[in-house]
C-alpha cells in the first residue's frame, strides 16, 4: 500500500453562499491549472485536499502554487 502526501486546506465561512462562491473560483482555476482538488463542502465548512500526482503523488506548497491563488 502506497502513502499518498496531500496538501489540506480547511476553510469556515460565516454563510453557506460564501462557501459557495469561494468553490466556483477555486474550480475555475483549478480548470485554468488543470490541477483539481478533492473538495468536500458542509454547509459553512469547505475542505480542499491537494495531491500532485506528477510529482509521484507528492504535494509541495511551492511547486503547486495553490496557497498563493486564492483568498477567502
């Protein structure tokens, strides 16, 4: 079995439409980058798992950049 490293990101908004709105510019990019996260939303709470698989599933900050692209 192979460990796979990932970047996680959990984020708490006060609405759910906040949420809601921060997701749809985290996919646009993620379309843009063509590097989609693994994304689970619960009402006012958003996670976003990172994996770069190029790098042999290894997730670094600085290769994949995504801390850097996205504000709340």
């Amino acid at each position: 079995m192979q460990r796979e490293e990932a970047i996680m990101f959990r984020l708490k908004f006060k609405k759910y439409l906040d949420a809601v709105e921060f997701l749809r510019r985290v996919a646009e990019a993620a379309e843009r980058l063509n590097h989609h996260p693994d994304v689970e939303l619960r009402y006012v709470n958003l996670a976003l798992r990172l994996t770069t698989h190029d790098a042999g599933t290894r997730s670094r900050r600085r290769t994949c950049g995504w801390p850097r692209r996205y504000k709340k």
